[in-house]
C-alpha cells in the first residue's frame, strides 16, 4: 500500500508518492511562499489531493520543524510556520478525509534513513544532522523515540560545555553551537584570523568579503589545511557528544547526515578518533558503527510517509 509523505521546509513544501519499500513513485514540489498557517495547509492540501489523484493511499505523513505532541496530532511550536498548539493533523483530517500523522522532520528523516538507508541492519540507532544546525533522531529498538511529550530527542541540545556559548534555544553550551555548519564556519573564520594554517581560507575571504559554508566545503576537498582542520575539529565536538549518546542509548550505529557530512571519512574519522576518546567504559563493551547518511533530500518525504503506512496498519 502507498502512502504521501510530504516536508514542510523553511523554503519549499516537498510532497511524494512512497510505496511500502521506500521508493518515490510520484514526486512534487512547491515554494514556502509565506509563513501564515492558512497559506500552508492550503498549499498541503492541493499537494495531497494533486498527488492522491489515481492512486489508492493509506495514509498521509506531514513532517516539519518543531514540537509535535506525542500523539502526532497537534504542532506545540514551529520555529518557521507561525503555529502555536496547532491542531494540524484534525484539520487536514477534516479536509482531506484521510488517516493523517504530523512527525517532526529530523525524526521523519532518521526513520527513513532505519528503514532504507544506512540503518536498515540495525535495531537501535542515532542519526545527527549536521546542517546549519545540529538536527537528531533516535531509534531504539526497532521504534522511533519520541520522548513522553513527544518533544525528545533533540540532539542539537545536549549540552556539551556548561556555560558555553549561547544558543538559539536560549541555553547555553549545545552541542548545536559547536558542532553544526554555522560552528564550522565560525572556525574557519578564527582559524583565518589566526594566520598560519589559516592563510587561504584568510585569502578566500578577503577576496569575497565573506566565507561561505561551500567555500569551506570546496577547500576541504582539496585538502587546504585550514579547513581540514576547523573540520577536524568540528568531527572532534560530534564525537564528544556521540560518545555521551552512546553512554545512554547504547546504539549500534551512529548515522552523520546533512549538508556538512558530504565531506565523509574526512569528518567520519575526527568523529571517530573523539568517539573512543571520550567514551566511557571503553574496552569492556562492543562499539558502535558510524556511517554516512544515504538518503539525501528525499529522507523526510519517505519517512513521513513509512510513519503514516504504519499508522494506518495499525489501526
Ligand atoms: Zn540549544
């Protein structure tokens, strides 16, 4: 049976078809033209009925940033979408007619990464998502965990250095300041300040008024020593906090995806080296794998989806 999943992104709405082995049968796409509730579930549901057209669907999943609630019906908070303690899953209920789940999209992404991608041989898992910020997902015996109010599992979070530097969320110290792109470019831009090894990403920035994520990305490819460095650095901060993970969710695997992790072995390796640096207890238990993620940009379609096919067999 099929199933739509559809992701709500801060710039565009992605919509597809997923058949029950994770493949996109049919795919759509439209931009996040406005912030306003209204505009957005109108634009869901002329993606829904667009997409359902001829196609027997069990079920929708919508994912999207934010607090969901632990029965996956009622967004709490949005960071881009004005919601607050919106009831999204009645009122596409209401217009569609069909089953409906809302899943927070970094969980929608890792459950789709379990069922499809680099986690399918594993039963308990941690995916970190490195892009602007630092996104989680955790599946812990076979389920995806959502936390008793349904607002868990925000890796981001986990502080790393109490008293450390602020963070969006209001604390300080999170992982998310440290290890995400926006803390990858910030270190480039000390380590340009620092002269030395720093030299290039100095030049590149002088050149063009100001770094960007991709020029780091660019010179890391071909093995400037500055970049290769804030990313070693960076790999070092996710492997403290992965090792802090593995601490209390003992996974077999931890999955490193988003824009940041293209750069694979080469932040695969820091992250390892510091994993087994700072883990606790190390030697007297079996270690956890680390991989790259394997579905790119369509993960928060296809788990949306899988999470609403499963909500349908279910009831
Ligand atoms: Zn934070």
């Amino acid at each position: 049976m099929r199933a739509i999943g559809i992701d709500i992104g801060g710039t565009k709405i992605a919509g597809a078809v997923v058949d029950e082995f994770g493949t996109i049968v049919k795919h759509d796409r439209t931009p996040t033209i406005a912030a306003e509730p209204q505009v957005i579930e109108d634009s869901v549901v002329a993606m829904v009925q667009s997409l359902a057209e001829g196609e027997e669907i069990a079920a929708v999943g919508v994912a999207a940033a934010g607090f969901i609630d632990a029965s996956q019906s009622v967004v709490y908070y949005a960071p881009n979408i004005n919601w607050r303690n919106e009831p999204f899953r009645e009122k596409l209920q209401d217009r569609l007619g069909m089953h409906i789940i809302v899943e927070n999209d970094a969980n929608a992404a890792g459950w789709a990464e379990f069922r499809f991608g680099a986690g399918r041989l594993v039963s308990d898992m941690v995916m970190l998502t490195i892009g602007t910020g630092v996104g989680g997902a955790i599946v812990s015996g076979d389920r995806l965990f959502r936390g008793g109010f349904g607002a868990g599992a925000e890796l981001g979070h986990m502080r790393v250095v109490p008293g450390g530097l602020p963070c969006g969320c209001g604390a300080h110290g999170c992982i998310e300041q440290y290890g995400s792109g926006r803390a990858l470019l910030r270190l480039a831009n000390e380590l340009a300040d620092a002269g030395g090894i720093g030299q290039v990403l100095a030049s590149v920035r002088q050149r063009k008024g100001v770094l960007t994520g991709q020029d780091v990305s660019e010179l890391v490819t071909i093995g400037d020593p500055g970049a290769l460095s804030a990313l070693r650095t960076l790999g070092t901060w996710i492997g403290q906090a992965c090792a802090s993970l593995g601490a209390v969710l003992d996974p077999q695997l931890f999955v490193i995806g988003g824009g940041v992790a293209q750069a694979g072995d080469l932040l695969l390796d820091p992250i390892r080296q510091s994993f087994l640096e700072s883990l606790p207890a190390r030697g007297y238990h079996p270690e956890p794998s680390f991989a790259i993620a394997e579905l790119v940009n369509d993960a928060g379609v296809v788990g949306a989806a899988d999470l609403a096919r499963q909500y349908a067999e279910s009831i």
